[in-house]
C-alpha cells in the first residue's frame, strides 16, 4: 500500500503537467480498453463473487468504461475551464493529488473502471482497495486501464492498488499523508471511516428504494421494467427498488403481471422460511444472499418455486429495521406494500426510507404529473426515477443523471453531495478575480475600537456630571456639561498617572 502510494503521488506530480489533449487521449484508451473487456471481466467478477449475472456486469462494465467516458469526454479539466467577462472572473483547475478509491464486492469490475477514469481525468493519480472477496477481477480491471494509460503516455505508477486488502491496510490507506481524497463505496462503517480519516472524502449511503405504482400507471409497462430492473444483476445495484407500494385500485392487476412476468408470491410459512433467511438475525442483512438468483435464495430457505423464477414476492404490512422484507436486502426478493391512496403511498414510502435509505432514491410508476411533483417535493431522496428501470436509471443508463457508480446522498443521507460523483467533483478550481467596484471605506473612529473602557470610563463621568448637575440644580445655560466631563475626565487621569 505504501509504495503504491509513493509511486502514485510521484506519478501524479508528473502527470498534473499534462495538457488537456494528452489527458483525454489517455481516457479514452482506457475507456475503449476497458470497453473492449467488458464481458471477460464480467465473467471473472461472477467466478470469484459468486454474486450477479456476466451480461449484466458486461452492461455494467460498458456504462462504467464508454458510458462514462462520453459524460466526460468534454469537460475541461486542465488549467482555464472558465471566464466570466462580466465579473471579470478566470477560473482555473487544478487536481486534489492521490485518490484512494475503495471497491464494493457487488460492482466490482465497473466501480474500478469508473473511479480509475474520472481520478485521471481531473490529472489525479488513484490507489485503490479492492474488496477481499472480490480482490483478483478488481485488480485485472485496474491492470487492463493501467496498461492502456501507459501505452498512451501516462507515467508509470499513475494507477496503483492494493494486491491483498483488508480493513487495516484500507484503514490505513485512508489516512496515509499522501491521500488527498477518499472515495468510499462500501457499507456504512467503511464509509464512517473514510469520513474520520481526517481527509476530504465522498461517501454513499444505503439505498432501501421504495416503488410506488399509482393507480395511473401503466400497470404492464411498469410491471415489466420493475421487475428487468429487481432483477438486474440479481439486485446488486444499491438504486434497486426494494419494496412495492401499490394503490389498492391496481392491486390485482399488477400481481397478475408481476405473475406473468416469472415473479412467485410465498404463503405465510414460505414468508417465514424466508425472512429466516434474509435477517437470521433481526436487523442484519444476511451476506450469502446478497447477488444469489432467487431460485438460490428459495433452495436456502426451503422453498420450492417454478424453474425460471427471476423475484421472490410477499405481502407486508409493517415497516422496521426487524422486519426483515423492508430492509435492503441487495438480492431479488420483494416487499409488497399495499396502500388506500397517494397519502398513506408517501407515508409507507417515507418510513422504508427512515430505516435505512434517506438520500438516496425513489422510484415511481405514474401517469399523474401531481404525484410525480408531489413525491419530488416531499421524498427525502436525492434521485426520484419516473417510468424507468431505477436500478441502472439512477446510474445514468437510461436517464439524463450523469453516469456513475458513485451516489450521493447529500444531507439526508449523512453525505457532502447529493450528485452522482464523476470528474468535476475530483478537481479543485482557483479563481482570479479583477476588481469591478469601488467601494469608500469610512474613516477611523474619534474612539478607536481596541479603547473600549476608556469610551465606557468618559460615558460614565458624562453621566455624572449630568446628575450631579441636575441634583445641585444648577442652571445648564451658566455651564458646559461637556467642559465640565473632559476636564474631570483629564484630572482623574493624571491622578491614576502619579
């Protein structure tokens, strides 16, 4: 970890001279490399994690190399990036330094490739820690962008990582002197720790995504890319929808679909073989189900549904860390909610989302401009999907947000940003600023500021004088009360002088 530090940071200091032109020439080498290995790294990914399915890591791989590439392709990261004739303002970039990227185990491949491009791309350098259950397909991803960046010109050791992580090495990493920004994807102590190590650092928070189906849905539309999407990589995108909120008017149709779209609903002795399953103890998430196929997770459990079953579905009425369906459960197994009205949608809604997904997203099936403006305004999340896939929606694959494998949660969820993290927030921007107005600063005080008791010493003798005055009934035509205060003012001073 040291060393790849030390040749990062000694790499970095090179490469931040580097023009636009040969910076962007290197990203997309590294782009169309990674590009190119997207199947094969998606294969080793689900050979060592046991986790997810190949074409949909490829898809993965592909939005996170070329998809990510295009969103950045044109931003200006080296020296002016801005001017602002009127206020007279030059802007200029200039790189943080040595990025540690931390790697999840359900995106490995993918996360690698986008934190490597948007680091380089803002001439930072990048050591990263992959995940120790995902260690070997992290670093032949990092290895494939390494060997394209050098091939393009970029210095030996720009790209660095970590051979065999764990918590101390990443720890340390962290906090390592020549780290000058964290990128945390992981689970919340990883990401609390990134946030003490006295670093500047993105974290992401858990995403518990709700999906309200309105009772203006199109029940068979929606249906379908919800369940494309719960299913996507066997739900180990953290913008996965979790848990059905369904209006009561479209209750029967959408279970109809849901059905006809190779879903089972388990009676109430399956839903406990089940829940057994997904929290054997309350509150915590069971890893051995996390990226299993549904078919695998029902075999665990003991219960037996039809060959080619893509979601496990069963109906839930309560909300809570201990219910183990409304937690994120990072696998495709559903919670289904129903609710009266668009009320008691945001109400359930909001409550999945208190126990664990604030800040992160919501996704909503409607036909009803209301509703979709109603839930914007009120949702505690940072992204709210309309009438799309939210697993990959929220990551940019079919939306306009800016692709990433980075989501941040902003203030709701514990986060610096509620943006989707990619190269401008890894560059830092200085600013010359031209003078465009006069302003007339007041001349010094009669009483400077730094005599305070002295101004407060006069008032008090003024005030004296005053009463003293008043009291003996002397006629304040036939003296000068201020004469009077200065001259007693003087002679107490040359007595407190002697």
């Amino acid at each position: 970890m040291r060393e790849a530090v030390k040749l990062a940071n000694k790499a970095q200091q090179e490469f931040e001279r580097f023009s636009q032109e040969k910076v962007d020439y290197i990203i997309k080498s590294m782009a169309e490399a990674a590009f190119e290995a997207a199947e094969y790294l998606a294969q080793l990914a689900v050979e060592e994690t046991k986790m997810g399915i190949v074409e949909h890591k490829k898809i993965k791989n592909e939005l996170g190399s070329l998809g990510v590439y295009e969103s950045i392709k044109n931003v200006k990261t080296v020296g002016v990036i801005h001017t602002d004739p009127v206020k007279k303002i030059t802007e200029i970039a200039y790189p943080f330094g040595v990025i540690a990227g931390i790697i999840p185990t359900t995106n490995p491949t993918s996360t690698a490739i986008f934190k490597t491009l948007i680091s380089l791309k803002a001439r930072n350098g990048i050591v990263v820690s992959p995940h120790p259950s995902a260690v070997s397909c992290t670093v032949k991803a990092l290895e494939i962008c390494n060997e394209a960046a050098m091939k393009a010109g970029a210095p030996s050791g720009l790209i660095g990582w970590i051979t065999r992580p764990t918590m101390s090495a990443t720890t340390e990493l962290m906090k390592h002197k020549d780290i000058h920004l964290i990128l945390a994807t992981g689970g919340g102590g990883l990401v609390r720790a990134a946030y003490s190590s006295g670093k500047p650092a993105y974290g992401v928070g858990p995403g518990n995504v709700p999906v309200y189906i309105d009772k203006s849905a199109h029940i068979k539309e929606a249906v379908r890319k919800i369940v494309d999407s719960k299913s996507f990589d066997n739900g180990t995108i953290c913008a996965t929808e979790q848990a059905m909120v369904v209006h009561k008017n479209v209750k029967e149709m959408t279970i109809r679909e849901l059905k006809n779209n190779d879903c089972y609903f388990l009676d109430k002795k399956e839903k406990e073989k089940l829940e057994n399953i997904i929290s054997p103890i309350k509150g915590k998430l069971n890893p051995a189900i996390v990226g299993r196929s549904a078919e695998h997770i029902a075999e665990m459990a003991g219960v037996s549904v039809p060959k080619g079953t893509r979601v496990l579905i069963a109906e839930e009425n309560l909300v809570g860390k201990n219910v183990p369906l409304s937690i994120e459960k990072l696998s495709p197994i559903f919670a289904f909610y129903t609710v009266k009205d668009v009320e008691e949608a945001k109400q359930t809604c909001h409550s999945l989302l208190n126990i664990g997904g604030r800040g992160h997203s919501l996704s909503l099936h409607t036909s009803d401009e209301a509703v979709i403006h109603m839930f914007g305004m009120e949702m505690p999340v940072s992204r709210i999907l309309v009438n799309t896939l939210a697993s990959i929606g929220a990551a940019g694959a079919t939306t306009g947000i800016t692709p990433s494998f980075t989501l941040g949660c902003g203030s709701y969820g514990g986060n610096i940003t509620s943006d989707n993290i990619t190269a401008r927030h890894l560059l830092n921007i200085k600013r010359i600023a031209h003078g465009i107005r006069d302003v007339t600063i007041p001349k010094t005080s009669k009483y400077p500021s730094n005599n305070r008791q002295e101004i407060e010493k006069t008032d008090q003798i003024k005030q004296i004088v005053t009463n003293v005055i008043r009291e003996k009934n002397i006629n304040s035509d036939a003296i000068d009360p201020e004469f009077v205060s200065n001259l007693v003012s003087s002679i107490v001073k040359q007595y407190q002088n002697q």
